[in-house]
C-alpha cells in the first residue's frame, strides 16, 4: 500500500503544480491584453509573448507525467 500512497501523493503534486501555472498563464495574457489595450506595447508585453510557450511546454510535460503515474497506478 505505501507505493499506492506515494504514486498518489506525487499525482497530488503534479495536480497542484499544474493549477500554479495554469494561474500564472491566465495571469500572463491578462497583463498582456491590458498593456495591448493601454497601448503601451514595449518590452514586458513581448517578454510575456516569449513566456506563453514555455508555460505551454511546461504544462504539457506535467500532464505527460501525471499520465505516466495513473498509469503506474493502473499496474499496481
């Protein structure tokens, strides 16, 4: 049972790691559409251009691993 535990202790994790950056992606396109709407586009409206697709990525690879571990659960 302690490997049951710890799989989904680290699913629990991942869940809530995903929310953050789910959080700060929201966050990113609002302070984007509002600098977009103030037209003042200059360097931080670009900077959070260049972080969407990193975000992106990084949700991706979080949702591959959270897919890895239920599958792990499913073998156990």
């Amino acid at each position: 049972m302690a490997k049951i535990d710890e799989v989904k202790a680290r699913i629990d994790w991942l869940k809530e790691l995903f929310k953050i950056v789910i959080t700060v992606m929201v966050a990113d396109v609002a302070g984007m559409a509002k600098l977009y709407l103030d037209n003042t586009i200059d360097v931080l409206f670009y900077m959070g251009g260049l972080l969407l697709p990193l975000l992106v990525a990084v949700c991706v690879n979080i949702s591959k691993k959270i897919e890895r571990h239920f599958n792990e659960l499913e073998g156990l």
